[in-house]
C-alpha cells in the first residue's frame, strides 16, 4: 500500500507492507487522517516516549524509532474485512473511527506508533473491532475526522471533575484546547476563560463556547473577572505542551485549585513540589480518549451541537504530509489539516 511513514525521525512517502488482519481486527480503507501536533513532536521527542515505554512497560515498546512506521490516528474509514474468527462488529462497507488502541492478539499497541497496527497516513489500517464506532451517513469524512481529537478534548474536560460552580481557565486553544472548551460548554461550566497567543484561535475558543478570549502577554489569565463578580479562575486545564508550564500554572494557580495536564509534552518536565503543596493543589494528569468520548463526539458533531466547521483546512496529498507536520504550529495553520493517502 502507499503510506508516509516516519523513519529515523524523517518523514518518507512510497509502498509498505499491507497489513493483514488477526483475529479481533478489522481491516480499514482510510479515507482520511488528520495531522495531529504529536505526530510532530513525535518526530524530535519519540525516543524518549520509547525508552519510557520499554523501562516501563508501555504501549510504545516495541517501536523502533529507526525503521519505519505508518503515523495518523485520527481517522475515518471503510470496513473491507476482518480476520478469521472476529466477530465483525461492524458491517463491511460501513465507515468507522475509533479509538487509536489495539488490544487483540495478545498486545496493546496503539494505532499509527507501531510496527503493526499503521496508522491513517497508510491506504490500509488494522483496528480493533472492540472500539469499532460506526459513522452516521450524514456525516462527512472531514468531520468524521474530527472526532477523535475532539474526544480527546471531552476527555481532558471530564477528568477536571467540573462542577457548575467551577471558573475554568484553557491555556492553550488548538484542537485539544478547543475540545476541553467544548467538554465544558456542553457540561454546563461558566464561566470559561481561554488563553492563547494568537487572534485567530482566540476568535475560534469563543466560537466553541468561551466566555473570555484573551492574550496572556496582555491580560492576566488569573486576575479577578469583572464581568463575573470578580470570581477567579479554580479549574486550569494545560494544553500548551511545552516544558514549564507545570511549574508557571502552579505558582499562578490559587489555592486549592485544580490543574489538569493535557497536551502530551515528550521533554523531561520539572516541578517545585513545595510550592504545590502550600496551596493544596490537585493536578490530574488526562491521557487519551476512551469510547465514551469517541461516542459523545460522534454525536455532537452528527446533531450539530459542536461545530468543527471553523477547524477544517483542506486536504492534502502523501507528498505534501513531511511540508505539513513541519508547519504544524504556525499561528495560520489551520487545527486540522486532513491527509487523502489515497493520492501520493
């Protein structure tokens, strides 16, 4: 099949083995994949995940950063077949996304970070029928592609235990950012406060829910809200991503807040444990999607209450992916950029 793939930390476009499927595995055409920041940092930081994993026991183990691997996990595509023995949850000819994990034959690997199981960046894919989410037939593939990184974001909100009394602040607003405000809005938390650097993801944080959009070089995320009594943010949710940024929020946090860490930052982070603990904080470290947000963000995005419209920035070709993960994290990028491994 024809696919991008990373190898030694570089991007190659040309043919890779099909993938043949096991029992529990479904066999996937993409249609198409979105371009997702941690395939980015995967290029500079995937070693260190790796050598993480392999002291650890994590699904990252058995990469090898040096041969190639089909990325992209955000996904939508068409059931061909499954291998023998499965219980093909889905029908054949129907589209799918799903939760990037396979934990059939014995492994658990994940989706598009493994020798296996290629990712939305190959024709093919293997996924596991366990987290199968069949997509409605109103719904594009451009939107269907959104669905995991939104889950994503729904996730990182639901593990802040929000409450209808919480002052939520989101540092950082690409598409997890947008997600998590998203989570909120639909969860009734107000007021929301975002963060971000640039104009244009300010503009979309409050198209997604936000009641305040501001640049932290000029405003004060933690200052008392004038249009809200003067209530102060207690709920700060990370999805920068960048070494530090633990440390700040905790020295700006109030006491007794909650932090929760959602942009995956592959560098070695470092805290001042002391300062967290006079102000009795809680920080919750969130990790990927779970079906449940696979399924909830199936339906917003199927009934209209979640809009990615303002996310989608076209489509391009294998040839073009290494040009765009290189550009990732320009301010006019836009939150997703969709790969048709169907064309090189």
């Amino acid at each position: 099949m024809k696919a991008a793939f990373i190898a030694n930390g570089q991007v190659g476009v040309g043919d890779v083995a099909d993938p043949v499927p096991g029992k529990g595995q479904a066999l996937v055409r993409t249609h198409v994949c979105g371009l997702c920041a941690s395939d980015q940092h995967f290029l500079t930081g995937g070693r260190n995940i790796i050598d993480l994993s392999r002291k650890m026991g994590g699904p990252y183990a058995a990469l090898d950063f040096e041969q190639p691997f089909v990325p992209g996990h955000e996904y939508v595509g068409e059931v061909l077949d499954y291998g023998p023995g499965s219980r093909r949850s889905v029908q054949p000819g129907r589209r799918v996304v799903s939760v990037p994990i396979m934990r059939q034959g014995g492994s658990h690997a994940v989706v598009g970070y493994s020798h296996q199981c290629p990712g939305g960046f190959g024709e093919l894919m293997l996924l596991d029928e366990d987290f199968l989410i069949e997509v409605p037939d109103a719904l594009p593939d451009d939107y269907a592609a959104c669905v995991e990184p939104l889950a994503v974001g729904l996730e990182h909100a639901r593990r802040g235990r929000p409450d209808k009394g919480d002052a939520a602040l989101v540092l950082g607003c690409g598409a997890i950012g947008l997600g998590v405000i998203a989570g909120l809005k639909i969860m009734g938390v107000g007021p929301i406060v975002a963060a971000d650097f640039h104009q244009s993801r300010r503009d979309l944080a409050l198209a997604m829910g936000a009641h305040i959009a501001l640049d932290p070089r000029e405003s004060d995320p933690y200052a008392p809200l004038p249009a809200f009594d003067g209530r102060r943010v207690n709920l700060i949710y990370e999805c920068v991503g960048q070494p530090g940024m633990l440390q700040r929020i905790v020295e700006a946090a109030p006491f007794d807040g909650r932090i929760v860490m959602g942009r995956y930052c592959m560098e070695a982070e470092s805290l001042f444990v002391f300062a967290a603990q006079n102000k009795r904080l809680n920080i919750q470290f969130a990790g990927g999607e779970e079906p449940q947000d696979m399924d909830l963000a199936v339906r917003a995005i199927a009934d209209g209450r979640i809009d990615v419209t303002p996310w989608l920035g076209g489509r391009i070709w294998l040839n073009g992916v290494a040009e765009a993960i290189a550009n990732l994290s320009g301010p006019t990028a836009p939150v997703r950029t969709l790969v048709d491994p169907r064309v090189l």
